[in-house]
C-alpha cells in the first residue's frame, strides 16, 4: 500500500466529499445512483430516431415491408425503458425537493407521461417532416432528402430537441437536458430543451449554435452556424441570487433568417420576415420584414 | 397491448410515412436500405488513416518493420469494403433519379472508382504531409510533428477531406458526405466536400469552421476557429427554387491568413498574402497582400 | 494481385514515408508504436472522474456505504495504467530528442510523477467543486448541482483541463494534449493544458471557445460559447521560424465576465470585475471594473 | 524483419499451402472464402430460438403482449441472414463439384428452400414441445418446464438438431454440419444432422452422446449421458475407398430406453419398449419389450 | 410480406403458444420474463471466482496489496445483482406454484438468503482450498497449485457447485440449476446442485462426469471422467408419475477412488477406502476397503 | 455497510489466504498476477489458426490474393504476443522455483524459444494437413476437407494439441496447459500437451476422449469419443507422495483403430493395426494385427 498512498488519497478524498455534502446539505440516506442514465437514454433516443425514420435511421437489414412489426416491437421495448429513466428522474425530483411521496404515485405518473410521449409520436414525425423539406429547400448543397436525413448535424438536433422538448414539459428536467447535452456533444448544436420551435425549422452547418431556454422560435426559421438566441443579462432578487426560470431569450417569428454568427440577446422580437446579417449583435427588437447586417470591415494595404 | 396503445401508434406513424412517400413520389418498390453505412464508413476511414499513417494511427502493436505488410493486408481488405460502399451509393443514385442501371453497370464503374482512389492514395500521403508541416510550422505550441498529428483535429478534418473530395469528384455525393459529417461530428470542422484545398493547408482549433461546396483554397493557407467561408446569397430560379450546384463560396489565394471568427461570403477573391483580422465580415474581393481587420470596440467605465 | 495494384500502391506509399522520415530526420531503429495510446487515456480518464465524483459519475451501481472501496480499488488500478502512459510519454520524448536514457531513470520518473499526481486528487476534487458552484450560480437554467455535473460540457471541459494541466506541468506534453483533444472532441471547448486557472471557472455552452498555452485566469471568471483568449501575432526567430513557449496570452483576473464570442488576443490583462461584451474584438488591455461592448448593429429596412 | 523471419515463414507456409492444394485439385480462381460463417448461424440459431420460445429464450425485455411484435420482425430478418448462409452454401457446394451454375439459379433455389422451412416453424415448435414434456416427464429432478427449457442442454441439443435436419434434408450438409457442431460443442451432444428423431426425444446429462447419420428413431425415446449409436464398421469399394451415406446406424423403435454408456452399432433395430442397460455393448438387433443389462463387476476383497 | 409469408408463420406459432399455455395452464397475465438471467449469473459467478480467489481468478491487473479494496467493491457490486437474481427466482416460484405473495415478503427474503450465503464465503474459500491440494496431490501431472487453479475443468466445477449448492439449499432450483448448467456447458461435468460433497474433492479430466440431486459423497474422493452416480430406477406413483425429490443416488465415503466410466447406480453406499475401477457397473452396495474392476477384456487374434 | 457486513466478510477472506499463503510458502513480495492470460492465448490460438489455415479459419473478408499479406502482418503481431505469455511463463516458474533470474535472461530466453516456434510453423502446417485428409477418409460422414476443417472437433483439438505440445517440449508448462484447456472446454477432448503425437491422427466424435501425459502415438491412428489411454496406477515415493513425470501411459503403434469408450491403461503397447473394441478395459500390451472386443451382453426377456 505505501507505493501510493492510496489509504491516505481515499481518506482525503472522502473528506472532500463530506464537506461538499454538509455544504449542499445532501442527504445522507441516499441508496444507489437513482439518477437517469446517459447511457440508457442514448439507446432510447437511437431507438427513438428508427421509429420515427425507420428506412433512414433504423436497423440496416431493415425491409419497408416489416416497417411495422420492426416498429411495433421496438416501441413497445423502448417505452419500457424510458419509463424507467422517467422513474428515475421522477424519483431524483421528490428526493431533491425533500418530498416524500411513495413510490406507487411515481409508477402512475411515470407511466401516463410516456404513454402520452407515445401518443405524440405520430405528429412528431410529421412535424420533423417539415424540417427535413425546410433543410433540403434551404440549402442548394443539399442533393436530396435523404442526404438530409443521414448527414445534416441540424436534422439530428431538431429529432433530438423535440423529443426533448415533450419531456421538458413535464418538468423532467434532468431527462431533457441529458437528450440535448447527447445531441450537443454530436453536433455542436446547443438548443436548450425548453426553448419552442415550431415546423419548418432548419440550422445549417449548426456548430456553435445556442437556444437558449425560454425562446420562441415561429415557423420555417432558418439559422446558420455559431448563432446565439441568448439572455442579455440575469436578473438577481435581493438576496443577489439568480432569478431562474422567467422569460429572458430572443421571440423569432416566422419566415426569419439569421446568418452565421449572429448574437440577439434578450426578450425582443425579430418580426417575421426579418433577415439578420451575419456577425451582428442585436439587443433591440427588429421590426418584421427589415433587414440588418453589419458594415463591412475596412480594409487596409500592409 | 392496452397499456401503450401501440397497435394505433404503429398504423399513425405509418399514415405518415405514407404521406411523406406519397409526397416525395419516392419508390415503393424499394427493398432493403440500400444506401451506404455511417458505421462501415467510419471503419473504413480509420483503416484509410493507418494505411496513410501506419505508425501515427495505425494499429497499437503494429512495427516499422512490419509496415508493409499491415497496409498491403489492410489495404485490400478496405478497397473491397469501400467498392462496397460506393455500389451501395451509385444504386440509390440510380433509383433516386429513376435511370435504369442494371447490376453489371455498377460492379464495373464501382470498381473503376476504387482502382483509381486506390492509385491516389501515395499522392495524398505527400500532401497530407505537407499539411502537418504546415500546422507544426504555424502553431507555437505545437511541440512535435507527432504531436500533430495525434492531437490536432486539423489535421485529422484535412485527412478525411481530402478523401472525401476524391469521392465527390466521383459524383458520390452521399458517400462524401457521410464522410465529412464523421469528421465534422469529431472535429466541429464543417468542410463541404466538394471544397478544393491546395498543400500546406492548416486550421487552427477549428471548432465552428465552416468552408463551403464550391471554395477554391491555395497553397499554405491558414485559418482559425469559427472562420466561415460562405455563400453570400442564393439564387432562386423562376419558379423559386434555389439554384444548386453554382460557384457561390469564396476564393482563397495562396500564404492567406484568415484569423478566429472571420466571415467571408460569396464567389470573392481573397487576395495572395492578404491577412484577414478575426471576426471580421468580408463580402467583397481582397487584394493581395492586403490586411483586413476590425477596429478594437470602443471602451467604456461601468 | 492485379486487380488493385495493390504491391504498386505498397510501394508507393513506403517511398512517400521514407522521404518524409528523411525530410523529419526520425530514427529508423524506432521498435514499436511507443506512443501514448488514446482509447488507454480515455479509459484512464473515465475512472479519474469516478474516483473524483463516484456517486455522480461512478460506475451506475455503486452506492455511497462502498464509495471507499470502489475508490481505493479503481484508484490503484488506474495509477498502474497512468504510469504506462507516462513511461511511453518519457520514453517518446527522450528518443526524440535524441537523448539516451535508461529505462530505469524512465521508470523512477514515471513512479514519482504519478505518485505526486495521485496526492493531487482531494485538492483537485475541492477546486472542482467550486467550479460546479459557480454553474449553477452562473446560470438561471441550471436547476442543481447535480444536472451541472451530468448535463455540462463546461463542467467536464474543466475536469479534464485541471487533470491535463497537472501533467503540463511535469513536461508531458503529449499526454497533457491527448486529454485535452479528447475534451475539445467530446465538447468543443479547446483549452491549451498549459492554461493556468483558478477555482470557481464556469464556460457556458462552450462551443467554440479557445484558451491558449499560456493563459492566466483568476478566480471566479465566467465565459461564454466561442469566445477566444488567444495570441495576437506569432514571434519569429532570425531565421524566419516561429517563437514557440513564450507569454503570448491574455491575463484575465478574477470575477471577469466574457460573452459569448469574445476575442481578446496578446498578452493584455483584462482587469477584475471587467465585463467584455459578446463578438467584440480586443487587442488592448482592458482596466478593472470597465464594461467592453460592441455597438448594436444598424438596421436597415429592406 | 530479420528478429522472426517473417518472410522466410510466410515463403514455406505458402509452399505448404500449394501442395496441399495441388493434391486437393482445389479451384485456383476462387475469389473470397466463400463459406457459411459459423459466427452468424449462431446469431441466426440465437434468434431461432427466440422466434420459438419467446419468452423463456427470447430478449429479456420482451413482454408477452408484443410476443408476435417481435417474433414478425426477427423472422424477417432472420430469414434473410439465413438466406445468404444457404446462398453461400450452395455456391461452395456448386463450385466444390465443379459444376456451372449461375448466382440466379442459386437466387431462387436458396430463396425457396428459405421459404419453405419458414412454414414449418410452427410444426418445429409443436414437435418441441412434445420433446419438454418428455424431458419433464422422464427426469425426477425436473421442477418445471422452464427448468427444463432454460437449463437443459438435451433440450438445447434437439432444438438445434430439428432446425439442422431440415437444412440436411436440402442437402446443405455444410450447414446443417455447423449448426450440429454450435450444440455439439455447447452441449457435449454430437448429433449428426442426417439423424432422423420422432417427436417426444429426451437426452438426460447428454455429455457425450453420439448419434450417427442414419439412425432412425421413433417415438417417446429416453437416452443418458455417453450412448452411441453408431456404425459397426465401414464399408470400402473396390479402391479401398470408404462407402458413404448408406444405411449404418441403428434404428431405436417407439418408447425406447438407453442407460448411460451403452453403446449401440451397426444397421440393427432396437425393438419397441426395449430397455438398454447402461455400459453395454450392442451390435445385433434387440427384440420389443426386452431388457439387456451388463452383469454387474464381480468384487474382490484388498 | 407475401415474400415470406410472415403474417402466416407469426399465426401459427401464437396457435401454437397457446395451445401450450393452454396446456400447460400457464397464468396469462405474466407480464415480463421474470426469469433469472443466464448472462447475469454468468457475470456473478466469474466475480465471485475473483472475489474468492483475487490473485488466481480475479482481474488482471489486480495487486496483492489492493486485494481487499477490490474484494470489497465487487463483493458489494455483486450481492445487489445476485439479490435481484435471487429475487428473480423467488417471484417466478410464487408465480408458478399459484402462491400469492408480495413483492415485500420477496424482498425481505432476498436479503437474508443474499446475506446468509455472503457469510459463507470465507468458510467456502477454505473448502475449496482443500479441493485444490487434492487435486495436485492427486494428479502425478500437476505441476504447481496454481497449474490447477488455472488449467483444471474439476476446480471450476467444485466452485461454481459448492456456489449452486448454497442455493440449492435455500430452495432456489432455478438459480442453482442455471449455475450448475454454465459449469457443465464450460467443463462437460454434470453435478446436479443437489449433491452433498465433503472437502477434498477431486475429479480428474471430468468430460462426462454425471452426479445425481441426492448423492452424498464424503471427504478426499476422487473420481475420474465420464464416472456416473446415478439413480437406477425412477419410482412412479399410482398414477404412473414419477416420484420426484427422494433419495435414489449412491452414498460415497470417505477416501473412495473411483476410475473412469464406472457407473454406480441407486441409493447403495460405497464403503470407505473402496476402489472402484474403471467401466464398471455398480448396482448394489460395495463394502469398505474393497476393490471392484472390471475383468480385462478377452483378445482374439485377428 | 451494516447491510451485508462487508468489511467482516473481507476480514474473514483475507485471513483464509493468509492461511493458505503460509501453507504454500508463497512468495509475499509477490507484485501483480504475472501469469499467462487465458485471455490473451485465446487470441493468440484465433491468430495462429488462421495463419495455418488462411482461406478456412482465417479472417471473412480474406481473399486468396493477399494471403501471404494477412499472414504476414498477423504473424509478426502473434508472436509479439506469444512472446510476452512466454515472458510471463518464465518468470513465474522462476518465481515458483525461487530461482533468480533476471528479466534480460527471460528476454532472451522467450525471444528464442517463440523464433523457434514460428520456424515451425510450416511443418505444423503439413502434418496437420495429413490429420485433415486422415479425417475425411476416416469418417463416411465427411462430405470434403472443408468440412473436416470447419466442423470437426477432432481437427480443432489437434491443431490446438501440436502448438501446445511444442511449448511442453520447452517446459511452458503453464502456457501449454492453458493451450490445452482452452481446446479441452471446446471440444470434450482432453489431450495433455505432453502427449507425443505422429502424423495423421484422428479423434471422431471426441466428447470424453483423454489422453495422458506421457502417450506415445504412432502414424495414422483413429480413435473415438471417450477413448482414455491413461495411467493404471500412480506411483508413490518413500514418503508417499506422488511420484511424477515418469512414463505411464500407453504406447499406441501406427494404423491402430480404438473405437468409442475403450480404456486403455498404463505404459503397455497397442501393436501397430490392431482393432481395440468400444468400451473394452486394457490393462495389458495387445500384439500388433491383434483384434480386442467386449462381448456382446447378454439379452434376457422382461
């Protein structure tokens, strides 16, 4: 044992821990994890994505004619799993909250949260529909939809936020910031679960992309890469503490488009229409139909 | 089956499939997938990435005596896995457009086109290395040319792009995309593949770059993060459509330097030399030789 | 053999890497890969993270009543796998700087720079947790502590630079690099294992942002997606070649705020308290306290 | 190279390989291997025995509401990766006989022998079923049909052997060959494919149990551990060649029982009701109804 | 579908099912499998092999001096999984004997079987060490103890049987029947979890070793392969079942050899000290210190 | 930790080693396993099947053209890794012996001992493929070679038993053992490495067969399953102990034919062309041409 150390390391350690618990006075009787798990959620959404696009994004030695039974049989197992990473995070809620509720009244709850996720998926899928035509009409790259499909980083985000999207609404909030943190790490798209999008909504290139919580996004938006819907500032109560949770991100309506790099902060509107220039950084509402871009650079001879 | 109400879900999800089908005129007759595999391409390309590089990225226990034989064992077996590839692209090609190209047709060009990328393949070694100078020689933190190339997602975004623009002058679009968007997932380098990159080319960082289908890049050019060269516009035809397939990105002559943040759109020239400050926004032709930059923002106490 | 050329392509290619290894000077005697291996630092990399934070980002069974145990196992085991990759790390260094070292010295080396490491870790773990604090003070959309350490790239961006820097540190720099590429991949956020930093770090999102070598950042510092603190100009030498391992980064001090896509370039400091406004460009010092930002850009009507 | 002299080996081992296959006559031009692959009938067999069992040999997850969910899906495509074993089949079997036969001939032939032991699925499982009775039935140590289903290998043996029969029947003797050697090497039972079992077959402990090719037997047939049925001797034509695939096992009427060891050879019938003792050594026909014992060892004082 | 016919098959295999169920009277409402899992206790039982022989059969990377802290951990990890197997086993045999009992009278039963067999652990190392001298002193080919731990199919399956048999005891048929299975699949020796062994056992080579549900064998016995202790007949009730869980296999003293393919039937004792050579058949009791073999066989010129 | 008393547990384990340690007078200072890896052998034996026989037991996609590149590749990377289970060979049979030896006399030791192995790889090929033509000639069963080699147990334990033997000769008792097992938990057969084998050898059926030690066998030998050729009795020294390594298994000359479950024990001879009879017990030398069976057992009514 002197080679490392290890006894003192792990003492040392759980004294770290301790304090850390004190601190955020966690509690002490804690079991296991009881935390819903990334790995889990990444098979659920994997799953996910070939029930909504089975001939795209399901199983390779999939045929159009067992779409269904390959459908049936994979919804049915997945919905079995989300309800328990929904228990899991229902579970994490109470225990956070220091409620006490039994363990009865989260397999009801759990259960009619995923069996009404299950009843959306249907206008999901058409929804999504929407977005895939949004990519392939928005980008002359694109050669066809199912280019779109399999290589667009923006089609994935949007698959990946809307899911999420149902689950923020039931205020499963670790479940839904975990499917977004999944889709951030593979696309370097940042769209926070609660943010409202609505069809058509198309993200080109995509890395570098920030949504922030409470935006409003109207149909058919087009955004371009490093673009930031964000909050210009944090509002603080008396004590100085972070207000969390009220309006603070950017209203899109309809029909905008916002290129590369754009930063719009705050609770304003860019009215419908409206076509944001790359690099600018908006603060002010902007009036439907308008246009704004930055002046371009100087230039100077070396 | 009462719990999720599956058997329902199932017949709405395939209503909408329908609709899309119906809508896209997509083949009903369709059999399997038929189109080319995220997952056998990304083993492809790291088999392409030890055979470039048997020491660097090649397998762990491999030796420098032994080197041969790796590649010319990996070699084949890789250009019959890639041929199968490439059969799977140009036979969802076939169908998308409707042309009838029967099975023989196929085999013969598919083999033509690894033949001919197989014969590349000691051309883009020497380029590739000129691309890891070039990083070695603009990067002061870089510590040795191995370094490099374990370490730098540059290196391994021009690596996976210079193969897959021999594809997409193949006309194997979904080949070459699917190449890129394995790239662009690990590396935040969006490069499109159609892009023509000239030797001694390295990108810095690179997270958030963005470099479009029709840009012409030259000898030793350098670029930062979150750099864009884009398409200014899109041209619409009479009915409205986007015109696709049209030299719209940017011209990058050769020693540029384009620094972190920088956006440059539509078919421009940037100048030999010429040195482009970050996030500037550049929609008009450089000279050479020139410096364009932003002016520092203005200052001002709290 | 003929049907791929496959000797030709052999032979092509071994030529292609004897001009280079001639060009590089590399020796030829070179036995095995001798490098540090990825998937060995990723692994490694994992289990550090359990032993620091085993109940948020241990193994999924583990509970509190055997934290120790789990620990004390996992941290033996783990020291043994550092230590290979520190030995490949010396062993890479001594060879290519063409110094003759025994494996002995390699060996009493490695075992104390480990062993230095591993009493490290509590102190590690307590300035790892108030980065946490500072997330989920720093951002209103953050609900606990506990969906800061699952959900946050900042937050494992931060893990893994504290952990590269210390080897940094030790003159191990590929290893350092290798954990901080891993990171950049994972998240988007590049930090230079050089990179000082001190507790109550807090990135944002993160995508994009780039933090050089030889950075200094104070305590409670807060920044935002793709900002970048980087170097202004590179130094070259009489002979034209680049400077490298001089102090070419910003100074930021403590409590500074920088929005997202920032760019501060050169070794200015950026004074306490200052806030620096998002997509501005600074090349100049900025005093204490001062408020940085860009004007709103102009609007036009279309 | 020189430390193995690799090249040395590799140069003898192909001499080696071009007798062999000079004195074999094997086909020069033969392209890849060419053969059914033993990895995926097992997957193949796994799934097999799923789509009969579902819930006691099926996924773990499955729920018996979606039993026909599942078995719709995995039988699809099950027997397409089926079909290509029987394609690969005939192909080697086509080219080891030298005869011509086109890819499109073997198209339909595997295509309909595929078919054609889909539908008999059905009637494999009743005839299974009869076969967990009898093991229930026969062993005072069984607790239940599960047990018997799930711990079993007599039961995992004649599975294996009723799906190999039906491939022996259509002269895939390759295999049905490894189908025979998977259970064979699970299990310790060596079941020949061309075996023909009635319904009701129960094989008890089962290790080293042989069943030759041309054994015949009927109804409700118990046998234990280490019984043969085997040939007596082998016939030679003129050449001194071996005879093969006539008539030389045994034929085991209805209702018989075997002990452990006994060993039963050449073209005999074994009447109905007849009971073997374990050990003995049989080689001429045993009349209905009667019982053949060893005498027990005689004893002799130390 | 019509290729396959597949709605068809599915049918006729649900007819099939229930006809079975029917049969069978098995509960319909079963919801999932609940069933223990092979591949869980295969997990288990390879963790209890390292935890009770760490530096033999446990990991490889394993120190003697974190022996404990490696123990401790997996021994934690591994009664919680061994606990939901357990309790696995205990609702199926609710379910199956028609008992109704709840899911807390399971779970407090779990426990205490887990915990009790945890207990046990220690008392069970040191048996099996007596198993492991008997082996090298038994075996003229034994070259070191370690030989046998590593290298002997007899030492596996006396540790994965004195496992099963704990389990056994505690009325957990299927559990203890899955673990004797795995061993018998991975050695080919057959002992039913039932059997009573004394320390100091030894089975020697062991392919087609079987050992009955009620055998009791006493210290230092040696057997070699393919040695059957079975029962000679099975007894049937009025009703012409048969009689299940009496005792109807042979007693085995202390300090007996028995010699391969010796068959020993019935509820007989073998006296102490007795030898019993190889391909006998035993029927009757043999007294203490005797020796029984068989009579060589005659020659006969050919 | 109350709930499964943990730490007592690992106490009482802990002392039970201790007490085993003592008794064994095992090295304390003992670091980590350093013993070969079944693991490790397991790749090893894939690999080197497969160079033996490239285009059957090699990799799927191999192709006839670049079978000396696969073989090649994959030679040089086995023996590396045989190289380093010699390594762990030697150095604990140093340890276990309590010789001193330093590891540059391990090194150069292992690297000669595996130099030589790999220079008889052509040789092993050749005799190995009179044991594949003994096989099909042997067995009427047998369609071609090719299924010999794919489906045949006894072909399997053959190869395994030639490489192991050829570690024996060179005292690897361990890493030879390892071989054997591996072979023995696949096939039933279980052959000890030291066993001298002649070529065209042939074990059909094989479950149960043992072969001793110190077995000699001549050219062109065919046995069944679970035929032993096995020791009579163990010799005892002076103090009782077992005696070791001396001859005492049987001699079986050329062209003998021993057919299922024979016993046949001691150092006597089987005359070349004699006929051993299924389960016959020998005891004593049979003359060359002679014939041995059992008589058949008698028949009574019931």
């Amino acid at each position: 044992m002197t080679q490392w150390n290890i006894q003192n390391i792990v003492t040392e350690l759980q004294q770290a821990r301790n304090e850390w618990r004190t601190q955020q006075k966690s509690l002490k009787d804690f079991g296991g994890r009881e935390l819903p798990s990334k790995e889990e959620i990444k098979k659920i959404m994997n799953d996910l994505c070939g029930i909504l696009f089975p001939m795209r994004l399901g199983p390779h030695d999939l045929r159009q004619q067992s779409e269904n039974f390959y459908i049936a049989h994979t919804l049915e197992k997945t919905l079995y799993a989300l309800r328990e990473q929904v228990k899991l995070n229902l579970t994490y809620d109470y225990k956070y909250k220091k409620h006490n509720e039994n363990a009865e009244v989260i397999d009801v709850l759990a259960q009619s949260i995923v069996s009404e996720f299950a009843q959306k998926l249907p206008e999901l899928r058409r929804i999504l529909d929407t977005d895939v035509i949004a990519a392939y009409e928005g980008d002359p790259a694109a050669r066809s939809v199912d280019e779109v499909l399999l290589c667009y980083p923006g089609i994935l985000a949007i698959i990946y936020h809307r899911i999420a999207h149902e689950f923020y609404k039931k205020d499963l909030s670790l479940l839904a910031r975990l499917i977004a943190e999944i889709s951030h790490s593979k696309t370097g798209i940042d769209i926070h679960p609660g943010a409202q999008i609505d069809q058509g909504f198309f993200i080109d290139h995509g890395t570098g992309v920030v949504i922030g919580e409470t935006c409003i996004i109207g149909k058919n938006v087009r955004i371009y890469q490093a673009v930031t819907l964000g909050a210009k500032r944090f509002e603080v109560d008396d004590a100085g503490r972070l207000q969390k949770e009220y309006a603070r991100h950017p209203i899109v309506e309809d029909n905008v488009v916002i290129y590369a790099g754009a930063t719009i902060l705050g609770r304003i509107t860019i009215g419908q229409g409206a076509v944001i220039g790359g690099n600018v950084w908006i603060t002010q509402s902007v009036p439907a139909n308008s246009a704004v871009s930055q002046s371009s650079a100087t230039k100077s001879q070396v």
